[in-house]
C-alpha cells in the first residue's frame, strides 16, 4: 500500500487565519467536485472562508463545462471560497493565475483567461464561479495543478506537470506554496483591482504578440492585457478588447 498523503492543513492554516478571520482547511480523500461542493453550500447559506482540498476528484470541472480529470497524488485540486466584494470583478483569474505562477516558478506563463503553461503545454487551469447570498457575493476559486504530466490521449499538445520543472515537488508542497500567497493575492485584488497586476502579467504572458484564432471567428495578433484584465487583439478592423471568458482563444498554426 502506498503512504498516505500528509498535508500540511495546519502550517496553512496558522498562516492564513490571522488575515481571514473564520477560515479552515479541509481535507477529503475523494469528492465529485471541490468547487461544486463549495457552490452547494453557499447555496445553503455556508458562506464562512475555506479551503477544501481533494486527493481525486470525480468529476472535476474546467472552464466552458470541460472534465478536469485528477488522480490523488499526481494533480492538485482545491477550490478556495470566500465572500469577496471588488469594485470591479474584471481580472480576477488573472490575478489569481499570476499568483500561482508567481509561487511556483520563474518559468511558468500565463494564458488569458484562467491557464498557466510551461513550454507550450498547458500545466494548470482555473475556474472561478460566485453565488449571490443576500447582500453579499461568495467566490469559488477553483484550481486544478498537474503535478505529474498526464496522458494526452486525444490532445494536439500534451500536458505538462510540475515535475517536468522541479522533480522533487509532490502536491502537499505545491499546497504549502501557493495557499498562504494565494489567499493574500485575492485580498489585495479586493482592494485595489486588477490593474496594478498588469505589467507582472503582461510579463508571463504566453500569448503575447502570437496570432490568435477567437471562438468566435476573429483572428488578429494579440497584445497583451489592458488594466482591466482584457485581452487586446489586433486585427484588420483595428484593436479589439476581449472581456469576456466565454470566448476561447488559441494561437493560430503557422501559415
């Protein structure tokens, strides 16, 4: 039998409570979907801060309805939840993309709106959902963390894991370095918005000056990301500001 994963709940949460008053750490060994879970109880009114972390997920959830497939100790899957009240919610994912690869590695980029990708291939996704309860707005942000590369059955490009980068990484370290900063990151989001989060981004940006295709049938060349967290595209009708997260976009294949 294998050895148990050890977390490290209480070291998180020693470094989080004082800033997050009513915050715990949760540990399950299997569920269907954390941010699901977390969007059920807010539903029924359980609207206090938490971090609910899963060994393997069932029925993990991306972007667009997309499956997010995890097995316990080759991903990292947790949703954080708690009520936020920005004064402008644009650029949320990217705040918290940024904060991720920020906490991980030099290396890693970002890819508008919710990826983070390491030499071409996709390592981790985010998805970010809200419920209204009363007066106030509970997030769930949802993320999902490669930590061993898996198969790429189906894909054009495989995936990457976080071995790829750093061998010795396990999923119970990669908690321990992105939790604490994370938290941290959403906070000042709530204070001051995306904008002072641009150029860091625009810095990591994997998207940066390629081509692109949009789901929606525009092509262009893209150019970073305005102070709201758009995505400006350059096209033959002039620059064009992508908002919204409903639109995939891809870079568009050489000639």
């Amino acid at each position: 039998m294998s050895e148990p994963i050890r977390w490290p709940a209480e070291a998180i949460w020693e470094r989080v409570a004082p800033q997050l008053p009513g915050f715990s750490v949760e540990i399950v060994p299997a569920i269907d979907s954390t941010n699901t879970e977390l969007m059920r109880r807010a539903r029924d009114g359980q609207c206090d801060p938490v971090l609910l972390v899963a060994q393997t997920q069932t029925a993990g959830r991306g972007r667009l309805g997309r499956a997010w497939h995890s097995a316990a100790g080759d991903s990292l899957t947790f949703s954080l939840g708690l009520p936020l009240a920005p004064p402008d919610w644009s650029g949320l994912s990217l705040a918290v993309g940024l904060s991720l690869a920020k906490s991980l590695h030099p290396a890693i980029g970002l890819k508008w709106p919710n990826d983070l990708y390491w030499q071409g291939r996709k390592l981790a996704g985010i998805l970010i959902e809200t419920a209204s309860i009363g007066a106030q707005r509970f997030a769930v942000i949802g993320v999902g963390l490669n930590i061993s590369a898996p198969l790429g059955d189906g894909l054009a490009t495989a995936p990457a894991g976080l071995r790829d980068i750093e061998p010795g990484l396990d999923a119970p370290l990669a908690l321990a370095r992105v939790a604490p900063a994370l938290v941290e990151a959403v906070l000042a989001f709530e204070s001051t918005g995306f904008a002072p989060l641009q150029r860091a981004f625009n810095e990591r940006d994997v998207l940066k000056d390629r081509a692109v295709s949009l789901s929606d049938g525009r092509h262009g060349t893209a150019g970073g990301v305005d102070a709201h967290g758009a995505l400006l595209v350059h096209t033959a009708n002039g620059l064009q500001r992508v908002s919204t997260a409903e639109v995939s976009v891809r870079p568009s294949a050489p000639g």
